[in-house]
C-alpha cells in the first residue's frame, strides 16, 4: 500500500468512524456471497436434487425388480427340490421287487 492510500483510508476511518467502515465493508462482503449463493449454488443445487430424485427412482425400479427375482429364484429352487424328491420315488420304486 503506497503512502497516498494508507492516508486516504485513515482520512476516511477519521471522518466517518471504524464501526462505520466496518459495517459498510461487511455488508458489501455480505452482499457479495447473498448474490452468489443465489446466482450460482441454489441453481445447482436444483439440478442436483432433479438428479438426485430421478436416480431414487431407478434405485427403487432395480430393488423391485431384484424382490421378483429373487422370489423367482425361490420358486425355482423349491420345485427343483420336489422334481429331485419325486425322481428319488420313481428310482426307488422302479429298483422294488415287485
């Protein structure tokens, strides 16, 4: 900071107060990041929460779809477990002396 700044801002923090400053270049500061967050991370969040719901959705979509399978899967397994039973009966049955 050159001489000619430094008693430019002391003349200004004289006239009109530090708690005066202060205010004005926090309220700027705060003004900034408002105008920001507004023009900038809400859009994106936006996007993300559309993104987010879609992709619940297909979550959703796939556990259904896994809940068929695997209850196909079951039905599977039991009736191979009683087509084995009854081959076991006719095995047995046929080896009978009758």
């Amino acid at each position: 900071m050159s001489g000619y700044e430094f008693s430019h801002w002391a003349d200004i923090i004289t006239k009109f107060g530090f708690p005066v400053i202060a205010l004005i270049g926090l309220g700027s500061f705060i003004w900034y990041i408002w105008k920001w967050v507004t023009n900038q991370v809400n859009p994106s969040l936006d996007k993300a929460g559309a993104s987010l719901g879609k992709l619940k959705k297909q979550i959703q979509a796939l556990d259904n779809d896994m809940i068929r399978l695997d209850m196909k899967l079951k039905i599977l397994i039991q009736e191979r477990h009683i087509i084995d039973k009854n081959r076991k009966e006719l095995i047995s049955e046929k080896e009978k002396p009758h």
